[in-house]
C-alpha cells in the first residue's frame, strides 16, 4: 500500500486535508452538516460551522447510533459495519477521487440497513474502485431510527430523507473542488438506501440535484401512512414511559431507546402498522420507514411516478433473485419453519396469506422455502418492477442472479449480494464466513462494476429498456436479456 499526500481541498466550511493511497484520494468524515444534537436533535439539517485553518479528512468519524448483532453462519461487518453508540457528529460523508481530476462524473452511495442500522463507512462498500475508474464517489450517513424516521408530534417529518437532500445540495455547492461535475451526478443505494432513493425521485424538495439513479433492491413502495406511523409513535413513547414529544424522547438514553425499538421489532409484537387495506407495506423487515403526506413526499411514490415525477431522472432499477434468503437461511427458517406458522406470519402483512403461500407452493416445497419465495418477491422483486412501470422517464431493469457457496451453497443471491461486485470488493465478501462463500467470479465484477460506471458517465446501458409490454431484464450473471413473466406477487400487492 502507497500513501503520499497530504492533499488539500476547499470546502464551503473550510479547506480539508485528505490523502492520497494507492492512486486514489481519499477524504474521510468531512461534515456536511452541523451535528444533530442538543437543539438541533429533532430538527431539520442546518450548514456545518466553519473552521478555520485546514481540517483533517483521514477519519470517518461516528455512525448514527445503533447496535450491530452477531448473525448466524454469516460475517456482516463488512455489509453494515461494526456500529457505534457514542456518535454526536455523524453527519458526514467520504469522498474517493481521482487524482488531478476534474469534471467527472460523480456518483453518491446511500447505505442501507432496514432505516435503523449502517453506515457509510461499511467495508465493503468503498468507493476506490469508482475512483480508479475515473469517477468522483461520495458516500454518506444520515439519521436513523428514531431519529430519523419517527414521525413525532412536532418534529419535522422524514429527517433522515432531509438529511439525504441535504448532503446532495452540498455535492452541488463543493464537488467541483474535488473534480466532480455537479451536473452529472448519479445517486445509487441499496435496500434502505434505495428505498430512500426511489422516494427522492418523486420528491419536488430533490429536484434537480441529480441526473441518474441506481435503485438496488429498492423501489418506493415502502412508505407509512402518517396516521399509521403515529401507533409506532404511541407505542414508543409508552413502552419509554414518556410524553410523546421531541422532550420525551430526548431525554431517554440510548441503551433504553435501542431496547424499546428492539421490542416493537419482534415479529409478533403488539403493534398493528397495516393500512386500511391490510397492507403492511414493508411486511415487519424495519418499523422505521419514511411517511408520505408532507413536503419531502407529498404523494405515495407509485401516484407521484402516474403524476410525471422523476420522468427526467434517467433510472436502473432491479433486485436479486433470492433476496430473502439472507434472513431465512442462516437463521434456518427457510428450512424448518412449518406451514402454521408462514401462514400466521404473512397474516400480519397481507390480508390473503393463504392465497400467496398457495400461489408460490409446488411440488417437494417446504413451506419454508414457499414463505422465503413469495417474499422475496412481494417484498422486493415485484414493487421494483412496479416502480419501472409507472416511471415515465428513460428505465432499464436488472436483476442480480449469481448464486454464493455460502451456507452450504444455500444462499444463493440474496440481499446484498450485487453489493461486492458493484464496489469490486469481493475480497472483504469471501472466505469462511463471507456473504459470497470461498470464491465469486472476478470477472462477474468487473463487468457489473462496469456497467455502473458507464450508466453514472451518459446513461449508457447495453439492453433495451423496459416497458410493460416487453418486460426487458437484464440478468447480470448470465449477461442476457429476458422478456420476464408477470409474477404471481403481482395478483397480491396494488
């Protein structure tokens, strides 16, 4: 490893000083925002507070607060990272550059984690590898849990998503300094980060601030309706034993807080978050998720798209093809959940369980493996294509179908897999507890790697795009182009 440096950039708060290691310039937890903390808590992001002389950009600083738990059979410290409870001023991002570069494209990363748990310094989604190939990468925290999506009486609404706009209007002000073009900029994520995203296209506050967005196992259907939201707000507050004001939360610890939130988290906790129609939008996988019916999302994503929002957003959009089988296989519910069971389960999501679980059985099918298939799609590969369908705008369509070794080759390509190819990280992926198992296809990296770089650089994608009619998916692992069958998912979500 070759470390020269120290390299200077201007900022609109002040010069930073970053390095130079292995071809690549580095800057690390440079502050896009004041912190969230004292009066600012519960309030919508404001400027950073300007120092003076250069400061240093070689630490990353805090995450959000938020615990990591260990997970069976996998390692996913290199996916989420390792966590931290001590963060005030977290509300910073990294860039990876070029060195001597000007006028690139630049990409930002929105990092997942169900709106409760991430970071943007997880290892395995470092930006060098953009670097190298000519582009100007960014990455960023925002506010989480609580903090970031807990509708509470008196707080502005969706702060986590204000915080995302926020931090892209300081791309647009300061990315020219590190030889990124503010007009060419590419927004991608995964999961929660592109669920985030899929939401910012359709949101009149984000507007402008970007050119193209990669939506990675996302899409915008996991939105609450505020008076829905509310009950979380309620049960909250009660299990704290608070007021359900920003005063009543503030002045509860952390341990305390990640305690309560673990709670409303169980499966069958005593928390009723369906719609009027039955529907629990994001089928008990986070309880923290953005509202709509405010200024950040006026609309549900989906009627926004009908409307002609995000239709001069160029978009890619697609999921991987087990994407449940993270949760379901490790823990071995894939395997030994009984039928019973599923069905009570899904019953807490959708009000027609009986008819999904009965869409998706077959022939020597475990229940378990039926629950895990009819998720996967009603969760994430369905409301994506759903997405593509009612964008307006130039669309294309993915999905990422390599299967890993890992878990006795059961896992197959589950969420997060794309994740190690994209950022060519496959070394922090592998091994006897990596998410890709003992090996995974170096050159399945390098093209898919690729096709991201080139889609961020003018828009470029070599398949056609997707309409209703013809269904175009791309499927990354083989490298073909397929017209897709509608899914049985389709006759059970709206």
């Amino acid at each position: 490893m070759s470390i020269l440096g120290p390299v200077v950039r201007a900022t609109e708060s002040g010069l930073v000083s970053g390095e130079v290691r292995d071809g690549v310039c580095r800057f690390l937890g440079i502050p896009y925002a004041a912190p969230p903390v004292g009066p600012d808590r519960f309030q919508e992001p404001r400027a950073a507070e300007p120092w003076e002389g250069v400061r240093e950009a070689v630490d990353p600083g805090p995450p959000a607060p938020h615990r990591i738990r260990d997970f069976p059979a996998i390692d996913v410290v290199p996916l989420v990272g390792r966590g931290g409870e001590d963060g005030e001023d977290y509300l910073r991002l990294n860039i990876w550059a070029p060195p001597e570069a000007s006028g690139r494209p630049v990409m930002v990363f929105i990092h997942g984690g169900g709106f409760v748990v991430g970071s943007k310094d997880a290892p395995i989604h470092d930006g060098s590898a953009f670097a190298r190939s000519g582009i100007v990468c960014v990455a960023i925290n925002y506010r989480l849990g609580i903090d970031g999506f807990l509708p509470i009486p008196g707080v502005p609404t969706n702060l986590g998503l204000r915080d995302i706009i926020f931090a892209l209007h300081w791309v647009q002000r300061n990315i020219a300094a590190f030889g990124g073009d503010p007009e060419n900029v590419t927004i991608f994520g995964e999961s929660a980060g592109a669920m985030a995203i899929a939401d910012l296209i359709t949101s009149p506050l984000a507007t402008g601030l970007f050119r193209r967005a990669i939506v990675q196992s996302g899409h915008g259907a996991m939105v609450r309706d505020l008076s829905v939201a509310q009950r979380l707000v309620t049960k909250l507050a009660k299990l704290l034993r608070i007021p359900a004001t920003p005063q009543g939360f503030a002045s509860v610890p952390f341990d305390a807080v990640w305690r309560a939130m673990e709670k409303v988290a169980k499966p069958f906790a005593r928390l009723d978050l369906r719609d009027a129609d039955g529907h629990e939008p994001v089928f008990g996988i986070s309880r923290f998720i953005p509202v709509w019916g405010d200024d950040v999302l006026p609309d549900k994503p989906i009627d926004a798209l009908r409307k002609g929002a995000g239709k001069d957003v160029e978009l890619l959009i697609g999921a991987n093809a087990d994407e449940m089988n993270l949760y379901f296989v490790p823990t071995g519910v894939k395997r030994k959940l009984p039928g019973w069971l599923a069905w009570l389960l899904l019953r807490k999501s959708h009000p027609q369980p009986g008819a999904v679980l009965k869409a998706y059985a077959g022939k020597g099918k475990r229940p378990g493996q039926v629950f895990t298939e009819a998720l996967t799609d009603l969760v994430f590969r369905w409301p994506a294509r759903r997405f593509a369908e009612e964008h307006r705008g130039k669309t294309h369509v993915y999905e990422f179908e390599w299967k890993s070794t890992a878990c006795g080759g059961e896992l197959g390509a589950c969420h997060g897999m794309e994740l190690p190819f994209v950022f060519k990280t496959l070394d922090l992926a592998t091994g006897p507890k990596g998410l890709a198992g003992g090996t995974a296809p170096a050159e399945l990296a390098e093209r898919v790697h690729d096709l991201w770089v080139r889609f961020a650089t003018d828009g470029h994608l070599p398949w056609a795009e997707f309409d209703r009619e013809t269904r175009q998916v791309h499927r990354l692992a083989e490298d073909v182009t397929i017209s897709e069958p509608v899914m049985p998912a389709a006759r059970f979500l709206p």
